[in-house]
C-alpha cells in the first residue's frame, strides 16, 4: 500500500483519488478552498441555486466506468441523469431557428432541412460522418492512453479527411474549423452552429485545427446529458465516493511545495509548515501553479508538448427571473453574435472592446433550482482571460442577447450576479482565470497538454490542464490515466 498525496480536489483528482483508493493505496487529498470540485461550484441566493462552472454533462460512460470502477452503486443510484432534448436551440443572425434533436444524425438532418433550408441537413450529416472519422483514429491516443512519447505524430497529422475545394485552378483542403465551415458547409449559419463548439471552449475557429469536428460530433453521437438538481451534484456524488473508499480530505490545506529525496517526489509541504509524506504525489492544479511547486523542475514530462496558446476564460451570468418556466422551452438555447468578424477579433485579438457576443442560455427544467413560480436563468460567453479585465459593459449587451431566447426576460428579472474569470481564478487557480481546452489533434501539437507523467519521478499531473485537456470526460479519463499508471507502472497503455 503507498501513500499518495493528491493536491487539489478538481473533478480530475477527485476520480484519480477515488480508483486509487479502490486499489489499496491510501490516499489523502489537500484542498486550498473550503471545498471539493474545482469549477463545479454551486451559487445559492433567495431560494435559487446555479451552477457556475459546466452545466451539462457530455460522454457520461467516462462517469459511469468511475462508479463501476471503485464500488457496487452505478452512477445512476448517485445522481439522477436526464438526457437533453431538444439538445439544443439555435437562434442565429439572420433571426431563423432550429432546435436540434439528442443524439439522432436523421433527426438533426431533418431539423437542418426545415428550419435552414433542403440540402443543409446533408452537408451537417455529410460533415458528421467526417467527424467520425476523426474520432475514431484520435479516440484512444487523445482520451484513453497516456501521451505517447512520440506525441509529434498527433501534432504533425490531420485526423479529420477534409473535401477537396476547388478555386481559382487550385485544390484546397480544410485545415481549420473556420475553413471546414465556409468551404464544406457553405452556409454560414451551418458555420455558426460549428464553430459555437469551438468557442464553447474558448477556441478560436480561424486557428482551431479542422480536428476539433470532434467537439460537435461527441455531442451528437453521445448525446448531452443533465445531473437533476445541478453539475454540481456529479461533483458531490464522486466526492461522496472518494469518503466511502476511506480517501482523507483536508480543506484549507494550502500546499507550498513538492518534497523530493533521492530524486524523486516524496512528499508535500504546507502553508503551516507541517510535512505531508508521501510514496507518489499527484498534482491537479494549473502549469503555473505547479512550476512553483517543484522549483527547477521541468514539469511537462518526457513528452515536451508546445506551450498552449493563451485559454479564454467566462463570464457567466445568474439569472432570478419571476414566472415558471414555459412548457416546451428548450434546455439551451444559444443565440449566436450578429457580426461574426467583429466578436473574434474582440475575443481573440490583442485590445478587446465591448461587443454582441454570441451566448448560451440554460434554462433547466428543474423545480430544485428556484422557488415556486420563479425561474432559474444561466448565460455564458467566452471573454479572455486577463486579470484585472472589466466585463460591465458587456453584462448588459449578454442580456440583451439572452431576450431573443426568453423573451420579456428584463421585465421578469429579479436579479442578476456576474461570475467574472477573477471568480474561476480564485476557486481553481488558473491564472487569468483560463478554462483549459480539450486535447486535440494537428496544429503542431499546440492542443496537446503535458503528459500526466513528470520529470521527477513519483510526481503526476492530473485534471484539465495535464493530458487530455479540460472538459468534464477528459478531467475524469486523466484520473483514470493517473491511477494506471501509478498502479500498473509505466507500461499501463490505457483502457482496453
């Protein structure tokens, strides 16, 4: 049995924790905050209660191996799951909407078809077929298996098998979502619905690799999934899981360092001084953080992976509006920014005024949310993440955004509270307030995070921001990935 150290209690240490555990190892946990769940974090005023990081679930099966893996009650005994559907609205510039169907290709084609026009649901299924592809040859090497040491092999290599375009005597083929949208889809609504994966994740779709059709074919094949009551109860029910294999939580608990001896990791040092040793220490916090822990280390692991571009972070607002939630009304509905050009170049671009941005509307149907006969409203957008950045004046143009997806919200608005990047910052630590993005193939490995192995021997990397990027699937398969690899050693290759 060794001792394990786990610093932080994000989503990705959480599920390490809790297979390590299971494994026989004892296993302690220390937290900086008061509390467990990284960016699943829970906002309660007046009676309405919201989420404040991630607020719907993609590719659950990650979540359900968890509670197969380390215990008798399946995932569903834990948390109630209530699959989304419509998976989402979409109310684009030109004011035409499509509600789209969970996890059905025929009944997203057919949806295109009536709300966009005959032949726009063939090229959207006709460009999921392609996703699939990517999916297949990056499923195992970006989310089941450890970075491979030869990682230049994902970074130098396209997965998604672009349509040749013909212009000018010249043949093109896609080399980024932006191109894919304007070259294979050829609307630019069908564009719209695209790259609003990407920038879900703070990606910009002009640079972004043609790979990351992964984003949207995930949701489409895997479904969109809701935790009854809030995401924030898939974070209690994993930390439920972690206590009942006897893992040790210490909240408050600040860690200041990683000890080494004889070279490798042995241990961690505390705020107050007092020395946690440890067999193996597995490390779920942000680059920045971590370097400063393991002073002159190099902390990226056999496989040195380019830095990654600069994250985008959220602003998120919390909506109390009075009134019940109109039956039929869709779970999500994203309203998309009139002026595409001028909404990234205000995100991505080097000075960022205030703008239309294009913004996600959660309207859970949920009576645990708010009080009788009111309603509990969530709008999000990507905004960059610099410290000290102010967003005021872009709170009152997301609302005016979110009344094309509810309508009369201002006059049934109680309250509103903005959760700004400095907010993500102070709960997870990342600088800026980023949200780490999902791992992806191609653009010479600029997507790609540092492997869950480090340079110091005993010390691992988990979560969002270590091998395979953020997102809630890729927080949960990095603990897995952690947990193979201290169980089963350096020749764990993953799940089979």
């Amino acid at each position: 049995m060794a001792r394990i150290a786990v610093i932080g209690a994000g989503m990705g240490a959480l599920t390490a924790a809790a297979r390590l555990a299971v494994a026989g190892h004892r296993v302690a946990v220390y937290e900086r905050t008061d509390t467990y769940g990284g960016a699943l974090r829970r906002f309660e005023r007046d009676g309405f209660s919201f989420d404040t990081g991630p607020a719907l679930l993609p590719l659950p099966a990650v979540y359900r191996d968890l509670f197969v893996k380390t215990g008798k009650e399946p995932l569903e005994s834990c948390v109630e799951l209530v699959q989304v559907d419509p998976s989402s609205r979409h109310v684009f510039a030109d004011n035409t909407e499509v509600s789209l169907p969970n996890a059905s290709r025929a009944g997203v084609v057919a949806a295109l078809d009536e709300g966009l026009g005959a032949g726009a649901g063939k090229r959207w299924g006709d460009f999921l077929v392609r996703a699939r592809e990517a999916w297949d040859r990056t499923r195992r090497p970006l989310l089941e298996e450890p970075l491979w040491p030869n990682w230049q092999v994902l970074a130098e290599r396209e997965p998604y098998p672009s349509v040749p375009h013909k212009r000018l005597l010249r043949t093109r083929r896609a080399g980024t979502l932006a191109e894919v949208g304007a070259w294979e889809l050829r609307d630019p609504r069908l564009a719209a619905l695209l790259e609003s994966h990407a920038l879900g994740y703070g990606l910009d779709p002009r640079v972004a690799p043609a790979s990351a059709a992964v984003l949207p074919y995930m949701e489409h094949a895997f479904g969109t999934w809701y935790v009854r009551g809030g995401l924030r109860e898939l974070a209690r029910a994993v930390y439920e899981r972690c206590l009942a294999r006897r893992v040790e939580f210490h909240f408050g608990a600040e860690v200041t360092g990683v000890l080494e001896k004889d070279g490798r990791a042995s241990g961690v040092e505390l705020a107050d001084g007092s020395v946690a040793e440890a067999d193996f220490v597995v490390a779920g916090v942000a680059p920045g953080i971590l370097a400063g822990l393991t002073p002159g280390a190099v902390v990226r692991g056999e496989s040195e992976v380019p830095p990654q571009p600069a994250a985008a972070g959220r602003l998120t607002l919390l909506l109390a509006l009075r009134g019940p939630r109109p039956a039929g009304t869709a779970h999500r509905t994203v309203v998309h920014a009139p002026d595409r050009e001028a909404e990234l170049e205000a995100l991505f671009g080097p000075a960022a005024a205030h703008r239309r941005p294009t913004v996600t509307v959660l309207r859970p149907d949920d009576p645990r949310l708010a009080p009788a006969d009111h309603e509990a409203v969530t709008v999000t957008t990507a905004v960059p993440a610099r410290p000290g950045r102010p967003h005021g004046d872009l709170v009152d143009h997301m609302i005016t955004a979110a009344e094309r997806a509810v309508p009369g919200l201002r006059d049934r608005l109680l309250w509103h509270e903005a959760r700004t990047p400095a907010d993500t910052a102070d709960e997870t630590g990342a600088e800026g307030g980023a949200v780490p993005v999902p791992a992806l193939a191609a653009a010479g490995g600029r997507l790609l995070h540092p492997s869950n192995g480090t340079r110091v021997p005993g010390l691992f990397t988990v979560g969002g921001w270590a091998h395979p990027g953020g997102g809630l699937p890729h927080a949960g398969m990095s603990g897995a990935l952690v947990a193979g690899l201290i169980v089963e050693g350096p020749e764990f290759r993953g799940s089979q």
